[in-house]
C-alpha cells in the first residue's frame, strides 16, 4: 500500500482528512495546493517548513 505524501515540494506531511486535490495531486492542506502563493502557512503544526522554501 502507498502512503499519500503532500505534492508540495518540501512538504512532508501525509494527505490526511483534509487533504486537497489539484491538478491530478494531493495536497496536505489549501495552502500546498495553492503553493503558499500568499504566504498560507501549512495547515501541519508539526514544524513543516514547506511553507518558507515555497516563498523564498
Ligand atoms: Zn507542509
Ligand atoms: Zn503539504
Ligand atoms: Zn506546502
């Protein structure tokens, strides 16, 4: 069985209940799926820094 890892290139965090669909790919949370295009944090409180690599 494959696990379900977030599309968002330096996100870590597994597709859970929330996760959303885009593009044919599966994103941990809205701010992934919109590639923190205005800064969304992401939604795992579990210290995922994707949201700084995709701003920078
Ligand atoms: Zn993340
Ligand atoms: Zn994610
Ligand atoms: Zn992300």
């Amino acid at each position: 069985m494959q696990e379900k890892k977030c599309a968002c290139q330096d996100c870590n965090c597994q597709l859970g209940e929330t996760a959303v669909m885009k593009d044919g790919k599966g994103y941990c949370c809205q701010g992934c799926a919109e590639h923190h295009a205005h800064g969304e944090p992401c939604a795992s409180a579990t210290g995922c820094e994707c949201t700084k690599s995709a701003h920078g």
